[in-house]
C-alpha cells in the first residue's frame, strides 16, 4: 500500500513540475519587455527625445555619440542612445537639434539567451 502511495506522490510531483516549467517557458517566450522591432517602428523622424523617452518610460541604457561623413562632404554630428532588452536593442540616432534621425531594431535570438542562462549554450 505504501509503494503505491509513493508512486503517486511522485507522479504528481512530476506532474506539477513538468506544468512549472512549461508555464516559465511560456511567459518568458510570450512576453515582450517593449524592445522590439514594433516599438522601433514607433520612433519616428523629427520626435524630441524626450518624446522617445515617454515611449520606453525610461532614459537610455547606452548613450553615445558619433560622426558621419555624408556624400556632400558635410560632417553629420550625431548622438545615440541604445535601449536593451530581452529580445534585443533598439538604437536611435538624433540629429545635433535633439530630434530623432533614425531608429533601428536588432533582434537577438530568444531560443539561443534561454539556453545560455541555463549554461545550454550550443554554438
């Protein structure tokens, strides 16, 4: 009667465990953090950065700034702020007036980042 009861016991845990795991997948794989190509599609040409602030709800994790040679030999002063999150970064380049020249998305690959957290980095 006991042995019958253990293997119960460890077929629900089992069970329980299984159902654990895959709703952590679940929500980790289904859940955006709001840097994605949708929100950089978003920033559009002429916005303040302050206005590109309101759309994270945050500054920018990385801030730089960087020359640009165009064809017509004019120098472009640009800055940039990078803003990270799980599925990638979305960069944004202003012009020297603090408005938005350009944005970019880059994707990182979710699968590969879930795997390496748990040290099941294939490459």
């Amino acid at each position: 009667m006991k042995r019958i009861k253990k293997r119960w016991l460890a077929l629900i845990i089992g069970v329980l465990t299984v159902l654990a795991v895959s709703a952590c997948a679940g929500v980790y794989f289904l859940t955006s953090d709001g840097i994605d190509q949708k929100t950089a599609a978003s920033i559009h040409k002429g916005m303040s950065e302050n206005d590109v602030v309101r759309i994270f709800g945050r500054p920018c994790d990385r801030p730089g700034s960087f020359e640009q040679a165009q064809r017509d030999g004019h120098i472009e002063k640009l800055t940039t702020g990078i803003w990270s999150g799980r599925d990638g970064h979305i960069q944004v380049n202003f012009l020297e007036t603090g408005l938005v020249r350009d944005a970019h998305f880059y994707s990182r690959d979710r699968w590969s980042e879930f795997l390496r957290k748990f040290g099941l980095d294939i490459r």
